[in-house]
C-alpha cells in the first residue's frame, strides 16, 4: 500500500471550499486533514464543529482533524458528531493524554496523538499503543507555508523504529513544510501519510500536484494498510 496524501485545507480558498476540495478529491488525495486552531494552544484561530460538519457533507473523504487546542476532551464528541474520522490531539495540550486517547477510542473514530518539533518521542512513548496515528509536527503548528524543521526526520526514524519493534498499528503521519523538495526523506524515514498544505492549495493546478507527489514517493513507501 502506497504512500497517503492528506490535503490541508488551511491553504485553500476558505470561500471557496468545496470545489477546492473536489480538486484534491479527483485527484487521488486519501484523506482531508482539517486544522483546528484555537487561539490559545497556538497563535492563530481557524475554524470549528459546524464548519467540519459542512465538510463532511462535502466530500467523501475521511476527515482527518488535526486539534491545536488547550485541553480538548471538552470538544472531542462535538467532533465525532461532526464526521471527523480520526481525532488528533497534541500531547502538550492535554495533562491525561491516556484519558484523552481512551475518550476518544471509545467514541469509535481513529485517534491520533501530535507532538511538536521540541517535543520528544518519548512523551508518547507508553501511549502508542492506544493511537491509531502519530502525528509528527515538523513546523510549530499555526500556520501554513512554514519552512520544514530538518531534525524532525530523525524522530520519524525513531518512531519508525519504536513501532515496528513493538509491531504496533499506528501509523506515522508528518506535517508541517512538506514539498517535492522535503517528500522523498520524510516517507524514507518511514512516514505514511503526509500532509500538505501551501504545496498542494498554494500551486494552480492542486490535483497536477498530488499526482507529482504520488509519483515521487510511490517507489520509496514503506506499506501501510490505513484507510
Ligand atoms: C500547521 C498545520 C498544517 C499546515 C501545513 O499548524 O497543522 O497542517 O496546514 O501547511 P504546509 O503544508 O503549508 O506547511
Ligand atoms: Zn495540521
């Protein structure tokens, strides 16, 4: 199983969602990552429940909802109720993450823990067994078109690493300054889904660009049966 794409929207043209999200749609993308963005957890404010709702409505996709907020146990069933397919939240926001991680297994949707560049693996580490997804943060979360942070490659290996040994599900997802240029050494390091924001939605022909990213990282994935 090839490589995952996960289109952000937080680059798309917010009036006109929907048909920027067909665009990716037809063009292969597996999932539509969505960043939530409370002010608080990070510099920066996007959007909520009723807007992931009409998402949903939207697109076939699995809504794949990264949360950057301060404790978000008191928002994860509005998300679910919303369509989010996988949860996400960041091990620096949440003080219990097993609890988190256990609120939203029993939800039934994928949940997905974050950590940022300076957070180490081994936050997550007693964790991972509870977490569908890692998502690995490679820029400081709230904003797109941020400059890829090099030294996140060497926490994808050690995860890798730390996966395979305990054959555990969970898969590794990167974010955060993922272009043609920086592509090719993230899924070498073993990521399995990667998100893209300004790359894809920042290019005139988005669906050219998926198909571009598809090719180069094809030969160099390491299997995966998520979603
Ligand atoms: C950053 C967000 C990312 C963002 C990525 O806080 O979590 O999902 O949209 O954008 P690019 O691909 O432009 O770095
Ligand atoms: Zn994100």
């Amino acid at each position: 199983m090839s490589i995952r794409i996960a289109p952000s929207i937080l680059s798309a043209n917010f009036a006109n969602l929907s048909e920027d999200i067909r665009k990716v749609e037809d063009a292969g993308a597996h999932l539509l990552h969505v960043d939530v963005m409370d002010g608080h957890f990070v510099p920066n404010i996007t959007i909520g429940p009723p807007v992931v709702k009409s998402l949903n409505k939207a697109t076939k996709l699995p809504l794949d909802v990264h949360l950057m907020i301060s404790d978000p146990d008191q928002y994860i069933a509005a998300f679910v109720d919303a369509g989010a397919s996988i949860l996400t939240v960041h091990a620096e926001a949440t003080v219990h993450l097993d609890r988190t991680l256990n609120l939203i297994r029993s939800m039934n949707v994928l949940a997905g823990v974050s950590i940022n560049p300076a957070t180490p693996l081994s936050v997550v580490e007693h964790v991972l067994g509870l977490a569908d997804l890692l998502l690995i943060m490679s820029v400081n979360p709230g904003f797109g078109g941020q400059k890829f942070i090099g030294y996140a490659l060497d926490k994808i290996r050690q995860a890798r690493q730390m996966i395979d040994n305990r054959n555990l599900r969970c898969v590794i997802e990167v974010d955060g300054g993922i272009d043609l240029e920086t592509l090719p050494g993230v899924v070498r390091a073993g990521a399995q889904v990667v998100v893209a924001g300004s790359a894809i939605f920042g290019d005139p022909d988005p669906a050219r660009k998926i198909k571009e990213m598809l090719d180069i990282a094809a030969p160099l994935s390491y299997h995966s049966n998520f979603v």
